[in-house]
C-alpha cells in the first residue's frame, strides 16, 4: 500500500493502524500519541480523507463524547457502525 499524502496525514494514517480490532480512540487519543495534542481537528480532517478505509482503520476513531462522529468510507456512518459491532465495539 503505497500512501499518498502529507506529512501529517501519513503520521495520522500510520498511527491509525495501531489501533488494535476491537478497540477505539478518540481524535484527541490520536493527536496526542502522534504528539500533537492540540490538532485534534486536524487529525478529525486527515482520518476523512483516508484513501483506504477499512484497511487502514478509521472506523475505530470516535468523537470525545463518546458518539461516532464521521465515516468517510463507502456505506457512511451505518458502515461505521456496522465494522464496530463486528469487532464488538458498542458506541451510542
């Protein structure tokens, strides 16, 4: 898979891989491990424009009050929520 993108983008992208199936971080999760606390709406930004959603696991970011928040990927937020509840991951 060869990414193309920013430097922050790729960052984000990289780290989202991480995340382990069945697990969830928030965008504030993710700027603080790629140690850019204060982008989490830049981070909110780089995981909408994943070019490989569910490869590379968007699906597992989640807003800071617990709720979805977007899904880039084909089928939206019903497909987020649908790669979720495969992974037994239950959000409101």
């Amino acid at each position: 898979m060869n990414l193309k993108g920013t430097k922050f983008q790729l960052k984000v992208w990289n780290y989202l891989k991480k995340i382990p199936k069945g697990k969830v971080k928030t965008y504030l999760d993710v700027a603080k491990a790629i140690r850019q606390p204060r982008a989490f709406r830049a981070v909110a930004n780089a995981v909408g424009k994943n070019p490989y959603p569910p490869k590379i696991p968007c699906h597992r970011v989640i807003r800071s009050d617990g709720t979805l928040g977007g899904y880039s990927g084909k089928g939206g937020i019903s497909k987020k929520r649908q790669l979720l509840k495969s992974e037994k991951v239950f959000i409101k």
